[in-house]
C-alpha cells in the first residue's frame, strides 16, 4: 500500500503549471497585429438566402484578411538573413 501511494505521489507531482510558449526568434520581427486573428462570420447561423448571403461574404472577408496575414508574415520571415 505504500508503494501505490509513493507512485501516485510521484505522479501528482509531475502535475503542474505548464511552461508559457515562446515565440521563436525568428517571429520577433513580425508585427504583433499580424499574429492576430481575422473574424470570419460570427452571427447566428444563418436562416434564409440573405443571411447565408451575408455570411458567405463576412467569411470571404475574414479568409481574406488571414491570408494577407500570411502573406506578410511570409514576406517578413523570407526576407531576413538566411
């Protein structure tokens, strides 16, 4: 019975608070509103053709937005010594 509760205690003290990420050294360079993310469509789902009308595009929008995001970062991480 001993042992079981020497390994749970070993277990549990593995347990705790999780390093916080880092950026690598290379994303420093970057803008952090680039590292933010773009909204696509966030309303309720939609009901009828106008709605789907509507989300259909704040959705285009936002892909639009991520993916100039990417772009420029791309720009910047490429364009550095390599």
């Amino acid at each position: 019975m001993r042992l079981c509760l020497l390994c749970c205690a070993l277990l549990l003290s593995a347990c705790g608070r999780q390093n916080e990420p880092t950026l690598r050294p290379e994303l420093h360079n970057v803008p952090p509103d680039l590292l933010q993310a773009c909204p696509g469509y966030l309303g309720p789902r939609p009901q009828d053709e106008g709605q789907i009308s509507d989300a259909l595009v704040a959705e285009h929008a936002g892909r639009l937005c991520a993916n100039g995001k990417l772009a420029a970062i791309d720009e910047i991480l490429n364009a550095g010594p390599r």
